[in-house]
C-alpha cells in the first residue's frame, strides 16, 4: 500500500478538522513531519514534488494554527509558532515574518493568552536573532511592546521601544519606525505624559510623510492625534481626526474594531461640545448605519440623551446599565468621569440657587448622592468660585453669599495715583529746564 501524499493528507485533515479535531491535529502534524524525508536531488520532478510538499506544510501550519484557534488552546498556538521553525529555514525571510504574524494573529480570538504570548514572543525573538533575522525580530519586538501596552505593563514596553527606536534608526526603516514612534505614544499617553506623547506622534507622522502610508497605519495616526486632541479640551479638532478615521477604517471594511472606537469617539465630541441633540444626526450617515444597532453605540446614544436632559440620575443609571461598554475604553472612561463632575455641579447649583442657607442633608436627597460625595463637591465649588458660600459644618449646612461686586474704589485711587505721578513727573522734567 503507497504512501498517501501531503496532498491527499492535507484534503483528509480539512475535512476531519470539524467532525474530528483530534485526527485533524494528527494529519496535519504528520504532514509538517513529511517534508523532512524528501531527497535532496537535482532532478526536476523531485525538486516540484519538494516545492509542492512545502506549499502543503505551510497550509498544514496555519490551519493547525487556525484548529488551535478555534479551541481557544493557546498553547497549542505556541507550539505550532515553533514547530514552524524548521519550515521557516527553508523558505525566504519574507514569507517567513508574514507565516509567523498570521500564526500570532490567532492568539487574538483567545481569551486571556497574554501570558502564553509573552512567553512566545521572547523565545521567537531570541531564535529570530540568533539567525540573524533582523526584521523578524524588529516585528516582533513591536508586537511584544504593543502586548506590554495592552497590559499596562509601560515600563517594560518603554525599554523595548527605546532599544527599538536605535536599531531603526540607524537601519532608516520609516515603515516600522512610524509603527514604533505611535506605539511610543500610545504608551506615554497611558501614564499620562502628554508633551512626549505629542512629540512621539509628531515623529510618527514625519516617518510616515517619507513613504507610502498604508491605510490602515494612516487611520491609526488619525485616531490617536483625535485622542490626543480630546485630551486637550479641543473636541473640535478630535472630531475631525476621529470622522477620518472612521471614514478610513469603515471604506475599507476593517473588522478589528477601530472603526467602531472612532465612531464611539466622534459621538464623544458631540457630547461633550454641548451638542448630544447632533448625535442622532451623525448614526444616519451611511458609515453609520450598520453600527447604529450595537450597544456600544447604543450606550452612547444613552448618554446623550441624559446629557441633553441635564439628568444626573438618568446619566448614573446609563452607567451602570452599560459599565462594560463604558468602562472598558480608558479614553471614553476619563471624558465621561469630568461629564459627570460637570452634570453635578450643574444639578448642585440649581438645587441651592433658592436658597440663603440649605441643609446639606436636603441637597444631597435631592441630587440622589450620599452626603460626603456631596459636601466635598461643594467645597470644590466654593474653592473655585464656581459657588459664593461657606459650609457651616457644625450645623450640616450651606450658607450662600451674593455674589461680590467688585469695589471700584480701589482701582480708581490706582489710576488716580498713577495720574498724579504722570504730572509730577512731567514737573520736574520742566523745573530742570529751567534751572
């Protein structure tokens, strides 16, 4: 009885792979065992069926990687990540960086693999270097950066981008330097340095001016400049970056969820330049539409709808209705944190507006809030003059002032002064002429 070819292997273990994953896991490893036993020749029959077997063994690669995948076994995923090694020494290092990058792509799908990643990407990093695969090795140092980042692990994530940022340099790779300078301001963004995270940003976008800028890296460019520009109070420029993006991402019908990041963003800015009666506006656009119905959006829209109504209690309950959706986005999280402060003083000063002096027990009834969050609130708002009063602690209650007039007696007896000094100035300029 023959042999059964790869071929014929890779056919038999496609259609196992969903009636029977575990034969399916056999099959494909043999066929990434059977390469190796083929005879090194010059004839050219041998040198096809060699070529042919390799194209087998790499579908055998990313659909074992894609078995593992669908099990959410990450480290199933690792071990196919490196029994590819031995594929990969006879294939060209470019084809080589885009296998290894589809096989780590699949930890995505799996929940909780960031520990099987790291642990992954070290070792692929110390065998691509070893083998002197430098731009290998660059691509996976930025992915292993990024996984930092997504960890909040910045200090780490620094040190890499740093050695990164010097070895790119001095290779003038712009493409991989762009990918790095905004990875470095994502970081910098996430502990809260914002002059660094301009600079770096600023880096990015110059590398990128130097060469052909993919879609998808211009859209990234575009959504953390917006995030940037939000950080700063200007909602208006980060809408105009969020909108490009969106429009970028959605034109090419990215699915990785970006495009939905930026559309949460645009209605962002809607929200928080007063204008929330834009945001159903701005879901009929055509882009818009097929996200219209996802509770993301649907939070969103929520939140406008309290905002437009000036209802605290409203805005607490859209909170906790949709947390996850909410929470999860830090940029989101940090916008809605100062909404929320701005609603309460807003609620705060409509309720004592009445009155001369209000029980603080009373205020804090009325806006639904325990009476500590709300005597501190208060005192914020006395500090910034935002409210005239003084809070009378020993009765538990707000004692509220007119609001001052300045006294102009002061600033006229200045220009007054400043007057009479202009004369006797002018006095003794003329008593020397005439001495």
């Amino acid at each position: 009885m023959s042999t059964p070819t790869t071929a014929q292997l890779l056919t038999e273990a496609e259609s196992a792979s969903k009636t029977d994953p575990t034969r399916a896991e056999a099959l494909y490893k043999q066929i990434l065992t059977a390469s190796a036993a083929a005879p090194s020749t010059s004839s050219e029959d041998v040198q096809q069926q060699k070529a042919a077997t390799l194209r087998d063994q790499e579908s055998a690669l990313v659909n074992l990687g894609q078995l593992y995948r669908d099990q959410k076994n990450a480290q199933g995923v690792a071990e196919v990540i490196t029994l590819s090694r031995s594929f990969m020494s006879s294939t060209a290092k470019a084809k080589t960086a885009k296998l290894i990058r589809t096989l780590l792509d699949y930890f995505n799908a799996i929940p909780n693999s960031q520990a099987v990643q790291v642990t992954v990407l070290n070792d692929n990093i110390s065998w691509a270097k070893n083998e002197k695969r430098i731009f290998l090795k660059h691509s996976l140092e930025t992915r292993l950066a990024s996984l930092h980042l997504d960890s909040q692990q910045y200090k780490p994530a620094l040190a890499l981008i740093d050695t990164l940022l010097t070895e790119l340099k001095r290779l003038d790779d712009k493409m991989v330097l762009t990918e790095v300078h905004l990875l470095e301001s994502r970081v910098y963004r996430g502990i809260g340095n914002m002059p660094k995270a301009k600079a770096a940003l600023t880096s990015s976008r110059t590398a990128a001016n130097s060469i052909y800028c993919p879609p998808a890296l211009q859209a990234s460019l575009d959504l953390q400049s917006g995030i940037l520009h939000a950080e700063d109070k200007d909602y208006t420029t980060g809408y105009s970056y969020f909108f490009e993006a969106f429009e970028n991402l959605s034109s090419q019908g990215e699915d990785d969820g970006r495009a939905l990041s930026a559309l949460k963003y645009m209605l962002l800015c809607k929200v928080m330049l007063n204008l929330p009666e834009d945001v159903t506006s701005l879901l009929s656009l055509k882009l818009a539409v097929k996200y219209a119905h996802l509770r993301e959006v649907e939070s969103m829209r929520a939140v406008a709808r309290a905002h437009q109504e000036r209802n605290l209690a409203d805005f607490q309950k859209t909170l906790r209705d949709y947390k996850d959706e909410l929470s999860s986005d830090p940029t989101i999280r940090s916008h809605l944190a100062a909404l929320y402060d701005t609603l309460l003083e807003q609620n705060l000063l409509r309720i004592v507006e009445p009155y001369s002096t209000v029980e603080i027990e009373h205020v804090a009834e009325v806006v639904g809030q325990n009476r500590q969050a709300v005597e501190a609130k208060l005192s914020q708002m006395i500090l910034d003059k935002v409210c005239h009063g003084v809070l009378d602690q020993g009765r538990g209650c707000l004692i509220i002032f007119d609001e001052p007039k300045a006294d102009a007696t002061y600033t006229a007896a200045i220009d007054t002064l400043e007057q009479v000094g202009k004369v006797v100035d002018s006095l003794y300029a003329k008593s020397v002429k005439i001495v």
